[in-house]
C-alpha cells in the first residue's frame, strides 16, 4: 500500500495524542477470505494463459503437420476434438494444483522472481508428466504427440512470461511509493535492527518501514537511534491509524497474553501480525512459513479487506471515468477556450492533494478563479463561513464569471476524471483535502484517508452547504465504515440530481 508521503515528510508535524477512534468491536466475518480471493485472481489468470498455449500450439502444430503432410500422408484433423478439450483440462487442473503446492499462490510471495520462473518450469513439466500419465492409463494412442509437447512448451513460455510481466508492473509500483505495505516492528533488539535495515535495503520487497514499537524495559540496541522508536506496545492503535500501517512483525519474544490483545485490537483495525517464525508455536500451529525478504514468518492474524469489490470498484471507475472523458471532449475544450479568453492565468488549476494514506498527488481542476487567488486567500480568512479546517466564502471576489457557472454545475470538475483514470482518485469518495486542512486533523480524523478521494461523495450529496467540520467528517467516515456498491450508486443518483439542479457551488 501507498504510504503516508505527507506524514513522511513531515509536513504535518507531532499530533493530537487524542485517543484512536473505537472501531466496532464485533469481527467482521467474510465469506471468501482475502487470500483465498488473492489466489483464485492469480489462478484464474494462469488458467487464461493456458488457454492461450493451448491455441498457439494448434496453430503450431497446423505449421508442422503443413511441412510433414505431404511426406506421411493426411496426418490428424487440426482442429481439436471434443477429447483433446478432456486432456486440456486435466492438463490445467494437473498444473494449478502443482502450483499451488510448491507455494506460486500464497498471499505474500516468499520467492525472488529466479525461484518463481523454477518453479512455473518444475510446474509445467510436472503437469505434462501427470498428463503422459493419464494418457498411459487409458491407452489413448489416437491423440497427437506433437499437440501434447506443443502444449507443454507453450504454456511453459505464456505462464513465464505472466510472471515476468506481473513482477515488473509490481516493481515499478513500488518504485512509485504505489501499493507498497508499510511495516511497523514490535521490538528494538538486532534482530529488529536487521530486519529493518532489509526492508531498507530491498524495496522490490514491497514494504515500506514506519518505525519501532518498544516495550517497557526491553534494551534498545546501539543501532537505532531514538527518533526512530514510534512509542510504546500501549500505543500501538495509535501508532497504526497515525501511520497507516498494514503489518505489524514481531521480532522480539513478548509474551503471549500481550500477543493476543494485539491480535485483537488487529483485528479491530484491519492490521495484519507476523511474528519471527518459532516465538508463537501456539499461535501459530499448522502456519505456513513466509518470508520478508530473508527473514522467515509466521502469520498471526490476517485481516480480510473486501477484496472483489474494491477490485469491481476500480473497474467500474476506469470504464465511466474513460467514458466521461470521451463524451465530454467537446464540452471540456469549449470551457477551455472561455477561460482562456474571459481571463488571463492557465486553464488548469492543479493543486496539490492527500489521497489514499497520505499520497500527495496532483489534482487537476478547470481554472474558477483569478490567477493570484491563492494569495488573496490569506485576507479572506476573517470571511471564512466554515468551522474547523474548511473554508468556504459566499460570494468570494476570487471568483471569475464564467468560474461561477463552471462551479454551479460542477464542470469545472471534470478533468479530475483524469485523477480517476491514473487511480489517485475513484468516482466516489471523501474529497481530497489540501495539505494545510490535514495539518490540522486529529487522530479520527485520518479515517477518512484510508480509501481513494473521490469527484463526489456522502457529504456532497446530504450536508454541502453544511458549515459544521464535524458533520463533514462523520458523513466521510460513515462511508469508510459501511461502503458497497449500493452506497456509491445511489450517491451517483443523487450527484447527478445535483448537477442538474445547478445547486453544487
């Protein structure tokens, strides 16, 4: 996951100590677990690929038969029959249970992607021998040779070549500071040092390291250095929500009570727990071993996001937001024009947002304003009609004519649909704040920087002309908490309501 980038560059300086927001305190039961999800995505994919083997090696096998048909007479019909369909499955089956036990569909990969291609190899050419097998079995001499050796080596080559591609596009996401885990360590002894330093070292691992939790009394080791300790095992709630923390490793022994209350407030906060493998054997039992890098774990508690509907959700935006800016092409140059010519100053206003867990990127809007208006801010602040950190002035003089219409029906809001497509941003979701506006949050505050920034949202749709900065952040709460597609969509319903009404200024 995407890292604080705001908090890590200390912008937004010490924070309220307010104590952290109480999440309901019943366990969320799912269905389908995360990484049962997680593996049947990648299993599925491997499935597409061995399909599209299956097609090249008709279509070589049409290529060898071509050259040998004339030497060794008609030769077998080229397309594949119903029994050939028969032995593609088992083929397939044969493969994805291989993979699955040599470990290529575990949640958090534990391999270098060298280990991986091995192993994909290993995979294919056991699900070959699993299908020569069966073939021998059944004393099938009517099925051709040639198509089962093709079949192997293709899907070899396709079923690599996923790989290859899925660490790439996986390691320049990292690279990004996009879709890394931030990692918090529970200890401050070497072994914590070490561990730290590794995730320092290795970004292709895809974590990023917060800092330490140390427990009372427990030595510090020489190497770290004070500012790097976050607090104490007390605070390790607050710890989580302030950093937006995905993972917290154990890497000192503590003892299992405190062990357990973690798992709990872990299970409260979505958090998953790892710990040095052998501390927890009780917890632990009939765990696999995984890896961070060289160091080996043992998952104490997995958290279970939605998984399938944030990956729906992030379709759904792609396609409208891909559409949106097709359909409004004409409108959005029109506007463009007239600004360019009722005012001087560009046409885009790009301002600097928090998204997702603190990411800093840049949000595109049409211009609405005078090209100074950012410094004529500061002489308006005693006109201010909201409370706490927004800021809203009725009739503000920064205001061009033609930005009065753009906002009234919110046009001037549509090159955001770029935000969505390059996934900063989803269709609906909390606004994404300015960076003086998080400044001034509290600890329950960045509960609304958990989930993408979205055009609109709960608190455009019910409470937009509300002054009252607590309304505002319990309506984009209530969203983190209880979001569904249902939710979206008839807050989709009632946005266009709103543009339609012209009541969005």
């Amino acid at each position: 996951m995407a890292t604080s980038e705001y908090l890590r560059n200390g912008k937004a300086g010490e924070r309220s100590q307010t104590p952290v927001l109480q999440l309901p305190s019943a366990p969320r039961h799912a269905i389908v677990g995360s990484a049962t999800v997680a593996s049947a995505v990648m299993m599925a994919t491997d499935l597409l690929m061995i399909l599209i083997a299956f097609g090249l090696a008709l279509a070589l096998r049409m290529v060898v038969i071509a050259r040998i048909a004339p030497l060794a007479g008609a030769g077998p019909a080229y397309w594949p029959a119903l029994i050939d369909l028969f032995y593609l499955g088992w083929f397939a089956l044969s493969y994805i249970l291989v993979a699955r036990r040599y470990g290529l569909y575990v949640p958090v990969p534990a391999g270098t992607g060298t280990h991986d291609l091995r192993v994909v190899i290993q995979s294919c050419l056991n699900a070959g021998l699993l299908l020569c097998g069966l073939l021998y079995m059944l004393h099938d001499v009517g099925i051709s040779r040639i198509l089962i050796a093709l079949l192997v080596g293709t899907a070899t080559v396709t079923l690599c070549i996923r790989r290859v591609v899925w660490r790439y596009s996986r390691y320049r996401q990292y690279a990004q500071g996009i879709e890394l885990r931030n990692v918090m360590i529970l200890g401050t002894n070497q072994l914590s040092y070490a561990l730290s330093r590794h995730i320092r070292d290795y970004s292709r691992l895809g974590y990023r390291f917060v800092g330490f939790v140390s427990a009372y009394g427990s030595p510090v080791s020489a190497e770290i250095s004070p500012d790097q300790i976050l607090g104490g095992v007390d605070k390790v709630r607050h710890l989580a929500r302030q950093h937006f923390v995905d993972e917290l490793v154990i890497a000192e022994f503590f003892p299992t009570e405190s062990v357990i209350r973690l798992v709990q407030d872990a299970r409260e906060l979505d958090l998953d727990v790892r710990a040095i493998s052998g501390y927890y054997g009780e917890l632990t039992t009939n765990a696999p071993v995984e890896y961070l890098g060289i160091f080996p774990l043992a998952p104490v508690h997995r958290r279970e996001p939605r998984v399938i509907g944030l990956f729906c959700k992030r379709i759904v935006d792609m396609v409208l937001s891909l559409l949106a800016l097709i359909l409004a092409a004409p409108l959005m140059l029109v506007v463009a024009i007239a600004i360019k010519i009722e005012s001087q100053g560009p046409i885009f206003y790009i301002s600097d947002r928090i998204g997702k867990r603190g990411r800093v990127f840049p949000c595109y809007k049409f211009r609405t304003m005078v090209d100074n208006a950012d410094k004529m801010k500061k002489d308006l602040t005693a006109l201010n009609e909201r409370d706490g950190v927004l800021f809203k002035v009725s009739n503000d003089p920064r205001i061009t004519r033609l930005g009065r219409i753009l906002r009234k029906y919110s046009l001037d809001e549509l090159p955001q649909f770029l935000n969505v497509l390059r996934g900063e941003m989803s269709i609906v979701g909390p606004r994404p704040p300015i960076a003086s506006e998080v400044e001034k949050y509290e600890l329950e505050h960045f509960r609304r920087l958990e989930v993408l920034p979205g055009l609109t949202g709960l608190w455009q749709v019910q409470a937009r002309h509300d002054p009252s900065f607590a309304r505002y952040i319990a309506l984009d709460t209530a969203y983190v908490e209880n979001w569904s597609f249902w939710l979206d969509l008839r807050i989709l319903i009632q946005t266009a309501d709103v543009v339609v009404r012209g009541t969005g200024a």
